[in-house]
C-alpha cells in the first residue's frame, strides 16, 4: 500500500469517526420520551368507599340493628359471618403498602358472599361497594380459594371409614326408610358464558354451555363427594364412570362396608340414583317402564322417597346462592372455584346455622300416610327460575348381579320386616310410572 492510498484511508477512518460523535452527542442531548401520565390514580367516587361503600354503610348498619336482613344479605346470621372470617381470613389477609390500605379480610368476604349470594355482575358489586371492578374480581377469586382451603378440610370431608359409612346408612334408614343406603346420587348442569375457544365441549343438550356438577349427599343434606369441571356435552353416566369417585367404588377403594342382614335379608351397602345412572352392585336406580308388577312398583317409590334428598340437597344450594341462577361469566377454571367455594358454605352452614340456612318446611317431607309435602324451596325456585339443571339421561346396560341386588332390596320392601304400613295404598293410588314421574320432576327443578 503506497503513501496516498494509506492517506485515503486515514481520511476516511476519520470522517466516519467523526459522524459517529456527532450522532452520540445528538443522542446525549436529547430528553428520554416521557411515559404517558395517567389521568387519575382511581377514580373519583372510588376514594370514598369508606364513606359510601356497602360494607362501611348497609352491612354495618343490619349487622348492629337488623339481624333478619342480615341474614338476607350474606346468608348467615352476624355470629356466623365472625366465626367464617376467622377460619377464612387467614387464607386473604394482604399486607399494607405505603401508598394504600388494603381492602381488609372483612370486607373481602362481604363481598364475595354477596357475589355467590345475589349473582349480580362484578361490576354491580364494583358501584356497591366503592372498589374498582378488577380488584372486584381479584377478591372474589381469592376469596373463594381462600373459603375452600379454609373449609373443605372439615365440612367437605369424604366418609374415610366403614363406620363413616354405616353412620349416613342408618340416617338414611331412620329418615328415608331404605336401608344400607350410603348416599343419593345426582349431576346438574352449571350455565357458563362460552369461553373463548370453547367450541362444543361446554355446549350441552338444553342449548346452552355448562359445567357438570357430580354430587352425592347424606342425610343431613350435606354433599359427601364431588366431582366438578366435567365439560357440559358430557352426560352424568360417564362423568361417574370416569371420576374418581365412580372408579374409587368400582374397584371398592372407599372402605365401604361389607353386605349384612336386615331384618334377615342380606342386604348390600348402596348408592341410590335416578334412572339417568347404570344400575350396578353398589349403585341402585328404578325399575324402568310401565306395567310394572306391584312389588316393583313399591321399590320404584321406595327409593324416589330416599333419593329425594340430593334433589332437596341441590335445591336448597341453588335457592340460597343465586350465582347459579344465570350463566356465570367467568373461565371455566374460576367457575369451578365457586362452584366449590358454594358447596363448602353449603355444607358449612347446613351444620352450623340450618335453623335459618334451611329451616322447618324448606325441604321436602311425608305426612302419616307417605304422601309427599314439597319444600319451600321449590316454589322459590319455580320463582326464580332456570339456572342448574339436569344432566342428559341415557340407557345403561347392567349386569345380572347388579339386577339380584335390586331384587334383593325389592323382596325386602315387599315383606312383612321390611314394608311401611302406607306403600301398597300409595303405589295403588299413584300408579306405577315412577321412574317418569321422577324424570320429570328433575327436568322441572
């Protein structure tokens, strides 16, 4: 490289060096953008929940003075509601920050009950209680963690003993008049909003996107198992088979006891369900059809009077949380926490508050002569309207062994140990079209 070439480029290095300074000088000088300031904090009528907001004005008022409403607004009398926040709060307390005070435990559960227990939107609930409609949503999710964390521990607990077991059967027995009985079984469908990309898992037979809810109860109108979040396009026969509480007593991993005499009939432990199930060992369901012989007629109304109780169960569950009464817009993961959420307040205040959570006349009883008096619930449900309904029937096969443990039940309820002194003259009033008188009945409620 001679001498002028070598100076070309010495020339060139320094023009570029030069331009290079000059774009970071203009860079250093110039201000970084801004970040766009927003309007407002929070909005203006949001600064004065204290003064205006629900918890701090109506709740304390019918908390200090109307103990009726009271019970109206959350579903829980005032010393329920104390003793529930102190079980909860541990689950949603939030710690304070230097530029606010976080929503208390309190006022979190307030809200969430009053969500479960009207069903109004979230937005609803953002005007009522002076909180902005996100953080609305935020402690109603957290709340209903919180509540089932809290709860499901005690008051939703499975039976885990053969003496669990025999102790729902005989309160079964003493109340419902079938022996062996362990629990009722039932499904109903839960309206959701269609969630985005649901297709047509969530859309069921009625029309319209649901959650299954699998329950089965006790005598107490307590659920006892659950199975939550099957899609709706499913029906309630393979939803069972395929949850772990149908598996767990297909292959006897529940610890239920082993068949015993009644009155000396061998009698199996059993669930009772409606004709929707498949008849099997442990789970009896009604003999189908009509023309049936007047001992098959007798069972058939034998275990409608029994398995009415999940049909109470539901209703009382579906009356005193109106969240179910209209399609719930939420994920379908978040349904499933408030569907949980509400069945452990069920059961919560079933054993702790009942005198007013269901009181005398709410559910279904028998007058001396068998006859049926419906409950309450049922004429507020007609009220109300829609909302959880039942889930598609279908034919199911069984075995013969299944088939001998229905006879078995049927010969003990035609007996002279085992029949009540007013069967004959009901099923002879009533005719024998049980199975789709009991059909309907659910379609209805």
């Amino acid at each position: 490289m001679d001498a002028h070439e070598l100076m070309l480029r010495r020339s060139q290095y320094i023009c570029v060096l030069a331009l290079v300074n000059a774009r970071f000088s203009i860079l250093k000088k110039q201000k970084p953008p801004k970040r766009k300031t927003k309007r407002f904090w929070v909005r203006e009528y949001l600064k004065k929940r204290e003064k205006y907001g629900q918890f701090h004005t109506l709740f304390s008022k019918l908390r200090l003075s109307d103990r009726e409403y009271f019970l109206r607004y959350i579903r829980m009398s005032p010393e329920r509601f104390e003793h529930l926040l102190t079980l909860v709060a541990p689950y949603i307390e939030k710690k304070a920050c230097r530029s606010r005070d976080p929503v208390s435990p309190a006022e979190r559960l307030v809200v969430t009950l009053r969500y479960l227990a009207t069903g109004d939107s979230q937005q609803s609930q953002s005007f009522n209680f002076h909180i902005g409609k996100s953080t609305i949503c935020h402690i109603i999710q957290e709340t209903c963690i919180g509540i089932w964390n809290a709860l499901s521990d005690v008051y939703l607990k499975s039976p885990s003993s053969s003496s669990d077991w025999e102790g729902i059967a005989n309160e079964m027995f003493e109340e419902w008049n079938f022996p062996h009985c362990i629990v009722a079984l039932d499904g109903k469908h839960v309206m959701i909003e269609c969630p985005p990309n649901g297709g047509s898992q969530y859309f069921n037979y009625k029309g319209y996107h649901s959650i299954g809810l699998l329950a089965m109860c006790d005598a107490k109108y307590c659920f006892t198992m659950v199975d939550v979040g099957s899609y709706g396009k499913d029906n309630d026969a393979s939803i069972f088979n395929k949850s772990d509480i149908g598996k767990g007593h297909a292959n006897g991993l529940f610890d239920i006891p082993d068949p015993s005499e009644v009155d000396g009939h061998m009698l199996t432990f059993v669930i009772v369900g409606d004709d929707i199930f498949g008849l099997k060992t442990y789970l009896m369901k009604p003999y189908p059809g009509r023309g049936l012989t007047e001992s098959r007629q007798v069972f058939n109304y034998r275990l409608s009077r029994c398995r009415r109780i999940i049909e109470n169960t539901f209703g009382i569950y579906t009356v005193r949380w109106l969240i179910f009464r209209r399609p719930i817009k939420a994920k379908p993961e978040h349904v499933d926490i408030i569907i949980k959420a509400c069945l452990c307040l069920h059961n919560y205040l079933m054993l702790t508050d009942n005198a007013y959570y269901a009181p005398q006349g709410f559910v279904d009883s028998n007058d001396n002569t068998g006859a049926i008096i419906e409950g309450d619930w049922r004429a507020e449900a007609t009220e109300l309207g829609g909302g959880i309904l039942a889930i598609q029937a279908k034919i199911n096969r069984y075995s013969g062994d299944a088939n001998e443990v229905r006879e078995k039940f049927e010969r003990y309820f035609n007996s002279k140990e085992g029949s009540v002194p007013w069967q004959l003259a009901h099923v002879r009033n009533c005719g024998n079209s049980y199975t789709e008188t009991l059909y309907q009945s659910q379609i209805n409620h």
